[in-house]
C-alpha cells in the first residue's frame, strides 16, 4: 500500500477499511490553511488509497480519484468525489496527485503512460507507493524533469489509522516543496516527518521500519505459540510482554550508545554467553514441532559474531555483523 504505501499482506485482508474512516477523521488535528475549494487528486484506490481519498473527502477537499477497476471508486463517488477516466485526466484535475499503488514500478508506468508526461509540468506528485530508493529517485527525476515537483513518502500505519494526530508518514524530497502541501498532508498524518532533499530517503526509512516491525511481531507469534503450546494462555502471554516493553525500549537506547560511541564492552552481557540461551529456545521450539526461524536467525548471528572474533562483546556489535557501519 505503501499502510501503507504498506504491501499488500495477508493480514490485512478482512480490513474494513472505508467503515473505519468516518471515526478516524474524528481524531483528526484542526488544520489551518486548508482552503474550503482545494483540489488533490488519489491514483490507486486499495485498501490506503481508499481511505486516503476518504479523509480528505470528510475535510471538505476536491478529490479526484481514478484506478484502474473503477467500480472501486462507487463509494467515493456516493461520498463526493469525481471519477477521472484516465491518469492523464486524474492529475490534470488537480495541483497535488497522491499515488498510492502496490509498488513504485506501477507507480512509473502511470507517471510514464501515454499523455501523462506533459501534465506534469507545475503540478506535484507524491508517491506513498512502497518500493526502493533508487526507485524513489528514478520516478522522482522523471517528474521534475516534465517540470513538476515531486516527494516521495511512505505510510507508517494501516488504514484504520489515517487521519489521526499520532498517524505517522514519512516524505523526502525537495523541503519547499513539502512546506508547500505540509498543512493538506497533515490530514492524513499529525505526526508526519520530513527526512531531507534525497527523494529516496523516505523509501530507505519505510522499508527499514516495517522490517523492524514485523521482524518483532514474528517474534511475538513464535513466542505467543511456545507459550500457548506450554499451557500459556495467549492473553496471559500478550500481558506479559507488557513487561518487556521498558526493557526492550532500554536495550534499544543502550545499543545506540554503543553503536554511536563504539562501546562494545560485553560488561552485561557477552555475545558467547547468548549462543546456548538461544539454542535452548529453538530446542524448545522444536520439541513443540514449531516453526523456529527467528531463533534461528538469532543463531546465525551470534555464530559469525564469534567467527568474527567478538565473542567477548556486547550484543550491540550484532548491529556490525549484520552489516551496519558504526
């Protein structure tokens, strides 16, 4: 979707997602210079897309939508918005176009697509589309070379929380250019956040917090199911985790120090000592008959660290065995 934006994930395929909208753009900031007659129009009408039309809609925004099934578009149209027949003819409609596809690649086939090179000049477009930097930077060049602007974003949350003041997008690009839609963008997200000029720093920020994201959350279900395997309740479990929520988020700050000052002293915890911990939790896992790859990774890890020679480091020196540059 890019939420997002997000990629299209099995998780989300029971998500009501225009049902959500009215209640979501309750908890919408008041936002100021938002003109009654302000026009954008939304490329891509999934699950995000949908709602990214919607929110604006409830704002009193001109929206202009258009996909490529345009029965999809009936409930925005029953809700105000108009219906372009082309591309060509969805961004010719407004001053701002927000695409919002399955990914970049689709995104350029619009951007590129017959007639719709010559529309851009004087108008922005912003690609919430999920996909790479260089990506990013490629579909952003061959906008401002049409002589149009161009950010590039990425949706940090699920439908149903579009239009909140904590909703989080990222952007890059040109910084005049988002302080220009700064105000209509902030109805989508309160807590937007602008990462500089390089259109493929958003791109690198999104794909790098969704993997953090859901690397944790496959954590969680591989834990939930050792515990409810072992007698557990689940909602017990997810209580429990509760608990770790303050030590995770300080293990997270004293692994920045580290990486930041170059510390690796193993004076808590050294990486040798962490190898038959992890190897107790995918015997463990094992003995269930359940899936164990993070446990496995986990080993993985820890084994080149030790072929490395960091063995007698903080588990923090992870971040250089994984590749990361301190």
């Amino acid at each position: 979707m890019g939420p997002c934006g997000l990629p299209r994930l099995a998780l989300l395929a029971g998500v009501a997602v225009l049902a959500s909208v009215a209640t979501a753009g309750d908890d919408a900031q008041k936002h100021r210079g938002i003109s009654p007659d302000q026009a954008v129009t939304i490329v891509g009408l999934g699950h995000m897309g949908s709602v990214l039309a919607k929110t604006f809609i409830d704002h009193g925004l001109k929206v202009t939508v258009w996909n490529r099934t345009a029965s999809k578009a009936e409930p925005l149209i029953a809700a105000g918005a108009v219906l372009a027949r082309s591309p060509r003819d969805a961004i010719l409609a407004s001053p701002l176009t927000i695409i919002s596809l399955t990914n970049k690649a689709i995104a350029r086939s619009i951007l590129d697509g017959p007639g719709v090179t010559d529309t851009l000049k004087g108008r922005t477009i912003i690609d919430l589309s999920s996909g790479s930097a260089d990506e990013a930077r490629k579909n952003g060049a061959l906008t401002t070379a049409a002589g149009g602007s161009y950010l590039d974003g990425g949706i940090m949350e699920y439908p149903r929380s579009i239009g909140r003041k904590d909703a989080v997008i990222v952007y890059s690009g040109p910084s005049a250019t988002f302080r220009t839609h700064a105000s209509t963008l902030a109805i989508l997200a309160g807590n937007q956040r602008y990462l500089g000029e390089d259109a493929g720093a958003a791109a690198t920020a999104y794909l790098a917090l969704w993997h953090y994201y859901f690397v944790a959350l496959a954590g969680y279900f591989e834990g939930a199911a050792l515990a409810q395997t072992s007698g557990v309740p689940i909602d017990e479990f997810r209580s429990l985790t509760g608990t770790m929520a303050p030590k995770f988020s300080d293990a997270v700050a004293d692994a920045n120090r580290r990486i930041n000052t170059r510390d690796y002293a193993g004076d808590q915890a050294p990486v040798d000592e962490y190898l038959d911990f992890f190897e107790q939790i995918r015997r463990a896992e094992a003995e269930k008959g359940m899936g164990h790859r993070g446990a496995e990774a986990l080993i993985g890890y820890v084994e080149s660290a030790q072929k490395a020679g960091d063995g007698a480091k903080d588990i923090a020196i992870l971040f250089r065995t994984v590749g990361g540059r301190d």
